[in-house]
C-alpha cells in the first residue's frame, strides 16, 4: 500500500514504520530519565539510540477508546488495567512483569506517556474486586459499571467465548512520564 506526501512523493508503510519509530525513540529520549535510567549507559548504551525502548502500545481496540483511557492515565484517574490471559497465551507475548515499562501510544499511534508496572495478579473476571475496578478509573468506577464494560468488551475482542471464570491479567502501574 503507498499514500501520498503532501509534496506528492510515494510514502511506503516501510517509511511509516520507521517515522514511528523514530517518534517512538525520540519520545524515550525525553522519558527515559524518569524512568530511572539516566546512568546506566554500560547496560543500554551511552546514547538513546544505542538504547531499545520499552514496548510500545495503546488501550482498546479504537482509536477513540486508546485516547479516552490514555486521558485518564495522564489525568491520574487510570492506574491499572487488565487483560484477558487467553490474549497472551495465543500471541506468544510474555504477560507483564514488575518493574517493566511501557510507553503507552494514543489513538493515532504516537507516544504519550510512560508507565512502570507495580503489580501483576491473575485473577478470575468474577473476583476481580472493587478496589481493582476503581484503580481502572472507566466509567463510573464501580465494580457493577467495571463488569459491564469488560463483558461487553471481551465479548467484542476475544476469539473464544466470554466466561465469568476467565483468567484475567490484572496489572496496576504508576506514570512515570510526563508528570
């Protein structure tokens, strides 16, 4: 697929990709001292780009949803989220860790925020508690609004069928940057 610059030269995904990533890269550039990561050049490099930034990726599954939970991360509303483990276990990706971070990506892709996960819990979907549903800070906060909304959303998402005993991954996470 090509699309059109503005001075109407061919633009491949390829160059997309690595505009990307260069946001991506000058985005960690700018966070990576509040992540704690100012002086340890001996293990990631003396420059940013000898560096690999943490993963990057947004919240849902639409443009708009990513942008409305990115805001209540930076607003300090959203400090948690979850995730279906049926999710990791069909894409080979690794379930978060403690102390791993991540830059979270708005709804058009580029890089808003850094976060630092403090707490991975899996847990059925019926146990997730009202505690953990407020930390998420969606909708009203409630674990009643909490159930709907993901129900509703792994309903929509997932490739195998919702269940109450579903394993989910319940992650919390602190903002690192900006602050």
């Amino acid at each position: 697929m090509t699309r059109q610059a503005d001075e109407g030269e061919p633009v491949t995904d390829d160059v997309v990709v690595d505009e990307r990533a260069a946001e991506i890269l000058a985005f960690w550039e700018l966070a990576r001292p509040s992540a704690g990561m100012a002086r340890v050049g001996v293990v990631t490099g003396t420059t940013v780009s000898e560096t690999v930034p943490p993963p990057a990726w947004s919240f849902g599954d639409n443009p708009a949803l990513a942008d409305a939970l990115l805001a209540a991360v930076l607003s300090g509303e959203k400090t948690a989220t979850s995730s279906a483990l049926w999710e990791y276990e069909d894409s080979g990706e690794p379930v978060p860790r403690v102390g791993e971070l991540s830059i979270l990506l708005d709804g058009a892709g580029h890089p808003r925020a850094l976060v630092r996960t403090t707490s991975v819990e899996v847990v059925a979907f019926e146990d997730v508690d009202a505690d953990f549903a407020l930390a998420e800070g969606e909708d009203d906060g409630s674990l009643e609004a909490w159930r709907d909304g993901h129900e509703t959303y792994f309903r929509r998402v997932l490739e195998r069928e919702f269940a109450p005993d579903m394993p989910l991954v319940c992650e919390r996470f602190e903002l690192r940057y900006p602050r």
